[in-house]
C-alpha cells in the first residue's frame, strides 16, 4: 500500500459536506477499493462553526481558500464553493501553480475558464477532473471520455437541470401555470441564488458546454450555446403538447453536422413514451450517440448532498489509483475551435402565437412562414380568447434560422399578438 | 508521445471484426485521446481466409492464439473467442504469464475461472479488463468500479440478455406464445449455439457475477446465483401481467441483506411504466442503487459488433493511458466468499397454477399457502380451460425460500396439475 493521498476541501456546503460524510462513514471500503488512505486533512469554508451535522474537528481549518490549496500535506485540492471567477477560481489556479491536483464541482468555472485551466493543469502536470459538474451522481463524464473513447460521437442530448425539469413536470401533474410552480420551486429551496441560473437554462448549458468539450473535440465554449430559458413556456404549451403526445424539457443537444457543431439548450418537445419524456421530477438524462455504440441513457439524481458527492468520490478515487488523463479528454492544445453551427439542423418545430380575431389573419401568418421557407404539417386554431385567437402550428423539418426568419416575417404582418413561442420537436 | 500499444486479437467474429474497423476507422481520434499509437500487429481466429469486409492483411497472423499471446511485439491481448474454457481460457492465461495485459469480452470464462485469472493477473502486474462482457455497449463495469466507487452499493438490478428481452417483449407486442418467438429469434439468429446459455438466464447470470463481485467485494461465484430460465413463461403470464399493470422481464437482482448477499437471475414482475418495464427488444439495462449516489440506470444495445467493440476499445484507451486498478475493483485477494443469503429477501410474488376443477381445490391451495407461512394478497380464478381451473395469486411479501415451501406443500394436495409458475415481483 503506498503513501495515504490527504485532501484539502474548500468549501462545506452540502456538496462538501456531503463528501466528508462519505470519507467518514465508507473510509475502509474506499481504501481497499483506491489501493491507499484517503484522508482529509486540512478544509476551508466561510463558516468554521456552523452546525454541518459532521464533526471537521480534526482536520486543519484555513480561513482563506488560496492557502488550503498551497498547504505542503494538502495532494489533492477539492473546489466545492461555486462560482466562475473570485475565489473558486483563484483557489484552482493556486491549486495548479501549486503541483497539486484538482477534483470541482463548479460547471460555470469551468464552462467559462476550461480552457485556460486545463492548458494550465496540463503544463502542470497534475489532474483537473468535473465529474460532479455535469448531471450530478451520474458518471456521464467518465462514460464519455473512457468508456465510451473508442467512439466518434455523434450527439448528445441531456435534461441536465432538476428544478426545470421538477417545474415542468409539476406544471403537467398539477395542471398549475408557470409563475405557480416557480415560486413552489423557490419556497422548496430548489432555485440557485440567481434563478436565472437554472430557468433560464444557464446552468444546464454550462454543463452541455462541458460534455461538448469531451465529446466533439472542441474548446469549452459557453458562448457557442443556443439559449432559451422556461419562463415563455405556459400551461396551455405543456396541454398542447400532451395532446400530440409529447412532452416539454429543457434539453440540451449538441450535434455534428455536415456544417460543425450545432448546440442548444432550450425547451424542446419529446415523444411522451420516451425515456426523456418519461423524465420526472429532478432527475437527469444523457443520451449519448456514438458511431459504434449506438445509444447509451444514462439517468441519475442530477443534484444534493449524496449523488454529488458520489461524483466527486469517483474522481479522487480515480487520482488516487494514478489515473491520468487529459482535462477534456485529449490535450488541450489539440482540442479544436468549434466551427459553430448555429441553427443549422433540420427538426420539425412547434409554434403557438396569438392571431388578432379577424379574417385573414391566419392567412397572413401561413404566408409569413412559407416565404421563410417553413412549410406547415399540421395547424389548430383553439378557442377564442377575447379578441385572440390561440393558433397552432407544427411544421414539417426546418432549421432553428429559417424559423427564426418566419417569426419575424408573421411579427411584421401586424396580427401576431404577444411573443410567439418556437420549441423544436426532438423525435428520435 | 509515448511508445505505440501493440495489440494482438484472438478471435475475428463479430466483435473482432468490428473491433479491428473501429481502429481502422477512428484511429487518429483514437491516438489523440489515448495519448499514443494503438495499433493491431498480430491477429488469430479459426479461418485465415474467411471474407471479414475488414483488410487483415497488414496484421501478423498466428493459427494458435497461445502463440498471439507469447508474441514479443505484442504488449495487450484481446481474447474474443468465448467459451469458459479451452483456448479462451489457455490464451488468457498464456497471456498473464507472459506479463502482458489482457481485454475480454468472455463472461463466462470470468464467471467461472474469474477469481484465479484475477490473482493471477494481480500477482503479475498486469490488466484484466472485461467492459465488454456484461451488458455490451453499457460502460457499466466501469461506473461501478471507478465513477461508483465511493459508494456502498446496496443493490443491482438488471435486463442483461437482450435475447430473453426480444422474445418477452415480442410475446407481448405480438400476443405469441413462447415456442413461436423462440423460434422466431432461432430464425433471425438471435440465440446462442446452446440457447440455454440465453432462455436458462446462464448468460445473464454470468453477467450479474461480475457485476456482484465489483458491487460488493465479494468472490465472483457463478453457483451462489439463483438460476431460472424463460422456458416457463407462457402467454398467459404476459397477459395476466399486463392486467396487473406488470411485465415480465429475465431480471438479475443482486442485494445485500442483512443475513449476506442474495443473487437471482430469473424471470421478474416489474412495473409496466418502470425504466425496466419500458425496456424494449435487446435492449439492456442496469439499475445500480448506492448509498450516496441513490439511483443510476444506465441503458443501452447489450449486444452487436459495434456496441461490444465499443466497450472493448474503452478498455484498450483506458489500457494505453496507464490507468490499473484491480480486477474487481479491489485486490482480488480481499475479496470475500460470498455470505449467499439465498432467498432471504422478502418480496410479493406472482402464482400461476392450474387446479382440479372440483369443489375444495382452491381451498386446499390456500392451506397450503398458509401452511408455509405465505400470505395472500388477492386471488383470481380464470375461466375454466378442460378439467383445469387456472388460478393467479398475488402474495403478500414473503422469501423465495417460503414460496418455495408453500409450492411443495401445495403439489402434495393432488390438486394442482402441471407445474406451477412463481414470480417474484420487484417493487421499487
């Protein structure tokens, strides 16, 4: 048995605090399984005293994050506190300018600063591993750049945020509008500080940005990323959509096509009966396409204590037995500019606008789309609702661009009332 | 860039020959992730000049594959021939002798000789990897033994043989009785040469053996498995199954209890709108629960030449990169004799019997039921098909052990003609 591998953990929120209760409890276990003592040794968090439920009275406290990650007994450097720039990152370089390795959770770090970090950890020679950044206790990082290494991806699709995806699932359950079930999600603690985070589909597009990265090759790049956030989805969206069978996520999708790289995280429509449709509550799903392998789903709990620190164990564990890859799975030197594009992938795409109640007005809009070049597979107009008449529409395969163009065209026509919704229906 | 890794391949079947395309395909992909040249020198199979629609002309050939493994030019062994002994096992044993690391997609030969090939190996310092072997294009093997292993698994429940899925589910979709499909699957070259090895749950019990073994320490041991096959299932129990909102599926469950660990690979109730109930065709599935982690499913093609290359190739990346880690995920040395808690566990059950069509049968039945300790949830008598009266019972939860006892008590009334089916119903 070689020399015991000594953590320093910078920061004890629950992530954190859920990592130490798994040291604590499965110490024996995860020794014979790593091949060495993991043990903890120095921590670091804004708070030395606050009630954590585990005693942290043995290891070293260090009130400024930076000196955890320079202490001379600390080998390995765990990020849990979040958050793209100040300290996370100022602790992580340190980390790296310090020789040591590094196990983060923080998606948004690394979504913005990937690059320059793992150039950085790379010259340094030491480990920068994010399983916990991505759908939390699923090891969807290992999967893709190990497991699945032998093949050339083709897409990956993935519900990657839980509270979107618990306010989607509990609109429908409970038949209960948007604004509703949002402040439900917030009086549950589900919603990050900044609820922009999650419902407007930022943080799950950190996440996307990550997986990218590994699976196509490319340099993390936030800023590639289609948006679109939940808040435009309404109850009569999420009706209409069970209607035709169909169900609403906020999904990510990153796909090559004959142009580049085309990656979106937006509200999509999937077939009810499919193993993303069937998604409920916070739960996560990646679904992975490689030339080889087929399809591979991965499911799990995308967030809390338990799975994420699950995640973070997996990668020092991994550190521990010497493993030693690339940060995003080839060097990242190598790793290539995404040639982005946009809205360049062919889907059939549902929109639902309110059309002024008068003659005409459906004609006007049906003529809006076809000089966009979107034709129409399937219109329903609804109920009349005062003077707004609820309109339907499912075109026939089109790109993300040439609705976008048909949007613009039927706004200029003067009868759309209020901000059409657009939702690209995901099929296979 | 370090030195190539040189790989000989015994075996050209399906996946070889798949295997050897996806080098020939991705292989600069494959340098770039890997960190170095993988490249084929020496290759083995029984017919040197059989059409592959692959080029083998540029690989050494051996006729003997003891001989591919003793090769000096070759520093990883990739044994694809199958069979739990004879050359597979010579091959993988001439390998580790002559210190070179070894890939397998062979679930029997781990299943069986698992325990030795893995001190073996362990004592000289060399890989055994077997992804490939359960659940084909699934990274499974390496979720639990490296993104997992911060966990306590508790439990393991998996389809791992997409034939046994094929002919259930086409039961069902096409209300065809078992030999009907069975045939059918025979036609389309879905079963092995001895389809015992796929409807007796052999296959997929060899599946779970290694999984166990990973999951919690224990010896892989074949014979401390629960074995039942799909043979008995008839079109009457995919119906009856359907009425109770229920499918049938060859499900291996791996549990730790409190009395030791209990293995069984037999024909399972699951939920009709569960993740495993949704499971179609030759799809697989593993539902890992863990302490920290809760729930991961991972899904996927269990079988075909790309998907089970793909795992192969995992193994070979993972292989170039240096990592090593045990067998089974721990020194095959301080893994422990499985304490088998077979049937311990506690479970309602699913009866089908058919009964004398005379006063007091069911009656007589129920005593019995009693008689073991075994209690009735509901009852439903189907009409009457000749002289038989066939009933369906739905226990309250109980062990294997006491159905076990309660069927025996039941055949010594006289009443029961043919063989009763027994069920158990996984829940949750």
């Amino acid at each position: 048995m070689s020399t015991p591998l000594r953590l320093g953990i910078a920061g004890l929120g629950t992530v954190g605090t859920g990592l130490v209760r798994i040291v604590q409890t499965n110490g024996a276990l995860i020794t014979r399984r790593a091949g060495r003592l993991i043990e903890i040794v120095a921590v670091s968090a804004r708070s030395r005293t606050r009630n954590r439920g585990v005693d942290i009275s043995a290891y070293a406290w260090e009130d400024d994050p930076v000196a955890l990650a320079r202490r001379a007994d600390v080998d390995l450097v765990i990020e849990l506190m979040g958050g793209e720039n100040g300290p996370a990152k100022a602790l992580t370089e340190a980390a790296i300018a310090a020789g040591k390795d590094v196990v983060t959770a923080n998606k948004a770090l690394l979504a913005i600063h990937g690059q320059a970090l793992a150039e950085a950890a790379e010259a340094a020679g030491v480990a920068l591993r994010f399983e916990a950044a991505v759908a939390g206790g699923i090891p969807v990082v290992k999967a893709l750049a190990e497991g699945l290494a032998g093949n050339r991806i083709t897409r990956i699709k993935g519900v990657m945020n839980g509270t979107c995806n618990y306010i989607l699932t509990r609109m429908e359950d409970a038949g209960l509008p948007y604004e509703t079930v949002f402040e439900e999600a917030n009086q549950l603690g589900y919603l990050e500080a900044d609820p922009t985070l999650d419902v407007g589909g930022i943080d799950a597009a950190h996440k996307l940005t990550l997986l990218s990265a590994i699976a196509f090759g490319t340099r993390p790049d936030f800023n590639a990323i289609t948006l679109g956030g939940i808040e435009q989805i309404s109850i009569e969206d999420i009706r209409a959509a069970a209607d035709l069978g169909l169900r609403i996520k906020l999904l990510g999708v990153a796909q090559m096509t004959g142009r580049g790289l085309e990656q979106s995280m937006t509200p999509c429509l999937v077939p009810a009966d499919s193993p993303l449709g069937q998604l409920k509550g916070g739960t996560n799903m990646v679904v992975i396409d490689g030339d080889s392998v087929e399809q591979i789903i991965l499911r799990g709990p995308g967030a809390g204590a338990g799975p994420t620190a699950s995640a973070v164990m997996g990668d020092v564990i991994d550190i521990a037995r010497g493993l030693r890859l690339p940060v995003f799975g080839q060097p990242a030197h190598t790793l290539e500019a995404a040639f982005s594009a946009k809205a360049m992938g062919s889907k059939p795409w549902y929109l639902r606008m309110g059309l002024l109640d008068k003659p005409g007005a459906l004609a006007k809009v049906a003529e809006a789309l076809g000089n966009a070049g979107v034709s129409i597979n399937r219109m329903r107009q609804y109920g009349h609702q005062d003077t707004r008449a609820p309109v339907l529409i499912i075109t026939h395969k089109t790109t993300r661009d040439a609705i976008d163009h048909a949007i613009a065209l039927a706004m200029r026509t003067g009868v759309v009332m209020g901000d059409p919704v657009a939702l690209a229906i995901e099929e296979d």
